[in-house]
C-alpha cells in the first residue's frame, strides 16, 4: 500500500471527535481523492503533513519545539518523506528525530487535524493562487519517564511546557493538547 492509500484509509476510517474535525475529515478526503500527490510538498497550494504531540509520562507536561523558521512553539512534525510507508509513521519518525528521544509510545490512530496557512513554505506560484496550506494530521506519543530530549537542526529549543501553561496558546493547540490528554489516559499506548 502507498503512502497515499494508507493516508486515505486512514482519515475515511476516522471516528472526528467534534463536528469541525468532521469537516476537516471531509477536506482532507477530498484532497487525496483530487490529488494523488497530495502528500508530497510539490502539491501546491495544499498538502498533508504528519505531526506528533509528545506527552509526558504522567499526562502533564507537553514536549514542544520553538520551530527555526516559524519561530513560534508547536508539537514536532513536517513534511512526509518519500521512505515513509505510512502516514502515523511520518509521525513518528518527525516525533524521534526532532526531540531527540528514542522510545516513545505511540497512538497510529489521528488525534486531530489542523488546517493552517504556512508562509514560510513558499510563496503563491501563480496568479491568484493562495499561499501553501498544511492540512496537518496529529497524532499523541507518550516519553518514557526521565527521558532526555534534545535540540534537533529544525528547532530553536525544545522544552517541557504545562498543559495548562502553553506558549503560543491558540485555540488549535490548546484542542490537541485536551484531545491528547483524553486519549492517552485511555490506557497505554504502544511503543
């Protein structure tokens, strides 16, 4: 299976936990359905990205990265891979190379999506086009106790932030940290 085919069996099998995240569920669907390059970064004006929120062993702190380019602080993630095999493994694979860690445990299935303009990620290429949107997936990822993260050439810093103290905090970000929070105090994720 492709990429491209794992991502849209992933997001058509999706169970969105609020009406907007049906909405963007919709979007993206129809995006890949539209675009058998819409995982790549040549697919312009949009394409997808993978992202992972890393929580801390006890559910209360977020792992964060102060991103090079955006200079503002956003869970680890970017842009699919052409090694990647599957969209919860761009995840990951974003989630271990820029924190540093090197065992996390993970959720395969989405936390969330966002949909957001990314300036820094080209400008409109022809008339009228708009600027590039990322159509973000996200997943949550649990560090082991006393793990030791570490600043990757993509960031700034990385740092353990609160739930309830988040830098920067959007709505989009403060929805994926409640939505992580709930699913990781479901049961144990696999690692």
């Amino acid at each position: 299976m492709s990429l491209h085919a794992d991502a849209l069996a992933t997001l058509s099998g999706w169970a969105p936990p609020t009406s907007a995240q049906a909405t963007l569920r919709e979007r993206y669907v129809a995006h890949l359905r539209e675009h058998s390059d819409g995982m790549q970064r040549s697919c312009r004006p949009d394409h997808l990205t993978a992202s992972t929120l890393v929580l801390s062993a006890d559910g209360e702190r977020a792992l964060l990265t102060l991103h090079a380019k955006a200079g503002r602080w956003f869970q680890f993630g970017g842009h699919c891979e052409p090694g990647d095999a599957t969209l919860a493994g761009a995840a990951l694979r974003e989630a271990l190379e820029e924190s540093g860690l090197d065992d996390l445990a993970f959720d395969p299935v989405p936390v969330q999506l966002s949909e957001h303009a990314v300036p820094f990620c080209g400008s409109p290429t022809a008339p009228g086009e708009r600027e590039v949107h990322h159509l973000d997936v996200r997943f949550v990822a649990v560090a082991p106790a006393g793990a030791e993260h570490a600043v990757s050439e993509e960031s700034l810093d990385v740092r353990w932030w609160p739930l309830d103290r988040l830098p920067h905090p959007d709505p989009d970000l403060i929805e994926l940290a409640e939505l992580a929070r709930a699913r990781a105090s479901g049961g144990p994720l696999s690692r």
